[in-house]
C-alpha cells in the first residue's frame, strides 16, 4: 500500500509539472523544444492521410449502401462479430416483383413476357451489383479501416507519449536555469540528461512509424486499383446485360421501346480502340424468320418508294448487322432516312442510306423528325 501511495504521489507531480509547462508555454511564459523540419512534414502528412481517409471510407461506403440504418445495423454486427444477415439487392427485389407481375398477368401476352425477360436481367443486374459491393468491401474498404484501426490508433498513442516526453524535457531545462545550489543544479542535470535521453528515444521511435505512412499509400493505391476494376467489371456486366435485354426485346411483336437518351451507347467521338477496352463487344445474335414481317419480306424493294406523308431523319443507336438482303445494316451513330408501309410490322421501318435501302428495327433507332 506505501509503495502504491508512493506512485501515486510521483504520477500526481508528473502530470502537475506537464500541466504547469503547458500553461506556461501557452502563456509565452516558457520555451517550448521544436521538432525539426522533416518531422513536422511527417506529422502533417499522417493527418492528411488520416483525414482524408477517413473521408473516402465514408462515401464509399454510403456509394455501396445508401441506406444509412442499414450501415449502423452492419457496423453494429461487425463489432459483435456477428455475421451480418444476408439481403437482396433492390435490382433482386425489383426482379422479383416484375416476374410476380409477369405470372399475374400472363406469361403469354406481350406485356407479361416482357417483364418476365427485364424481371430476368434485373436479376443478373443485381447479382452483378452484390458481387461487386462484395469484393470492393474486401479490397477496399477492409484495408482503409485496417489503417484507421490500427497502425493509425498506435502512431496517434505514440505521439501523445512523445509530447509528454517533450513536456518533461521542457520541464527539466526550466528547472535547470531556475537552480541556484550546486546540488539543485547537479540533480537538474541529471535529470535534464534521462529526459532528453527518454525524449529521443520516443522521437526516434515515432518518426519509425511517420516514415511508415509512405508504405501506407502504396497499399492503398494497390487498393484502389483493385476498386476500379471491380466497378469496371460491375459496369461492363451492366451494360451487356442491358444490351441483351435490348436485343430480345427488338424480337417481341407489339414491344413498344422509346427513345430515352439514358439506353444510347457512348457517343462516336470515343476511339474504337478505348471502347473495345471498356465495353465487351457484343456477338450479333441470329434471329429466325418472323411471319408477322412476312409481307415485307415479299416487297421487291427496288421498287418501294416514300409514302406520300412523308420521311424521317433518325440516328441509329448501336451497331446492326443484316440477317438477310431484304434488312439495312446499320452502324451507330449514322443518319438514315426512315418510313412505314402499309401492313408492316410496328417494330420494323424502312430505311435509306444513299442508294442503299431495307428493313430496319425500331428499337435501333433514335427518330428526330
């Protein structure tokens, strides 16, 4: 019990002496020991990364997880170390609702089809999007918390004892001037010797770990590659899935696809060679003989002409290859001169590029005027 008292006393004068030199140093009353140049640039750049860190681990986990009672539910299960319950995507949700729509109002007609097929692709939509919120959580996310948790919570421990170091040193040398004995000033020295020793000791060992940092951004960068290519992979997937979806909705009889700008592809101005690199070249898919387009398939269509009402400009939206001499392939992005015959199929048009003429399908089609 004497001995705990003992320590209790020489912590208490510790802490009264850091707290005097302190406010003394903030008064201006006391002189304070700087760190050199470069360990202040040390200092300032593990804040910056810390902070900035911080940041980016947030917003990329409200880009993964929008809801943010699901985020508190998570964190709260990876504390308990619990394992965090399973749940659908929206997209998985949404496919869910559509393919229910699809069996209620008939699988057979033309609007219950058509959900069951987007319910489908919203289906692989969503399983793409929980692959890829998979892999960027453990390739990302885990890495960045690893460093906030760890190696950042030990450099901040470790540089709060170097500030008491550095206290205790200031301490010291106030003590030293204000020594006016022999014996007060040889124990001041004494003294003023084992703080400066146990000061750059921890300065040593806190500037180890600053140094580190550099090690800490390289891990990173490799991180964020690894993100990138996750959410490239994401994006590719979506777009062929979507592409797809398109192409088999061109096959349905009565599908009515409007014009929106969001399905249109990257504009022209892109090189072939950047796209073929982002975007996975989609292998034109065969279609058989459709009856429904079985009279414009009897036209001669050297002899078709204009309607009296009139022609349209449009511009084509992806690439289309011919399935035989009576259809126009198409290249997107080009302008072509289109019009409807009497008795042809709503999804087909007839289009002119020069002397070239044949069928072409809507769905490939923006109409300008």
């Amino acid at each position: 019990m004497d001995f705990n008292m003992k320590k209790l006393a020489s912590d208490a004068g510790v802490f009264f002496s850091r707290a005097v030199q302190f406010t003394e140093e903030k008064l201006g009353q006391a002189e304070k020991t700087e760190l050199d140049a470069h360990f202040e640039n040390l200092l300032a750049k593990a804040d910056c990364t810390k902070n900035w860190t911080e940041k980016i681990l947030h917003q990329t986990e409200v880009l993964l997880q929008p809801n943010p009672s699901v985020r508190v539910e998570e964190f709260l299960y990876e504390k308990l170390d619990r394992k965090v319950p399973s749940r659908v995507t929206n997209g998985e949700l949404l496919a869910q609702y559509m393919v229910e729509a699809a069996n209620d109002f008939g699988p057979g007609t033309p609007y219950g089809k058509t959900l069951f097929k987007v319910g489908e692709t919203q289906k692989r939509l969503g399983g793409a999007e929980r692959d890829f919120m998979h892999s960027a959580s453990i390739n990302f996310l885990n890495p960045l918390r690893n460093f906030l948790e760890g190696d950042w919570r030990t450099i901040t421990k470790e540089r709060r004892i170097l500030e008491n170091r550095r206290l205790d040193l200031d301490a010291c040398k106030a003590r030293l001037k204000k020594a006016k004995a022999a014996e007060a000033k040889a124990s001041a020295e004494h003294e003023l010797r084992v703080a400066q020793t146990e000061f750059d000791r921890q300065a040593e060992l806190t500037r180890l770990l600053l140094e580190g940092i550099s090690s800490t951004h390289v891990n990173h960068l490799r991180c964020l590659h690894e993100f990138v290519e996750a959410q490239a992979t994401y994006y590719a997937q979506g777009y062929q899935y979507m592409l797809d979806l398109q192409k088999q909705l061109g096959r349905f009889p009565g599908t009515f696809v409007g014009n929106a700008e969001s399905t249109s592809p990257p504009p022209a101005t892109t090189s072939p060679t950047t796209v073929s690199a982002t975007i996975p070249v989609v292998p034109t898919v065969g279609r058989a003989p459709n009856p429904a387009t079985a009279v414009e398939g009897a036209l001669n269509l050297s002899d078709v002409k204009p309607p009296a009402s009139g022609t349209r400009k449009a511009r084509v939206l992806y690439d289309y290859e011919a399935a035989d001499s009576s259809e126009l392939a198409l290249l997107a992005d080009e302008m072509i001169t289109v019009y409807s015959l009497p008795g042809m199929d709503p999804d087909w048009l007839i289009g002119e590029r020069g002397n070239q003429k044949g069928k072409v399908p809507v769905t490939y089609l923006e109409l300008l005027s």
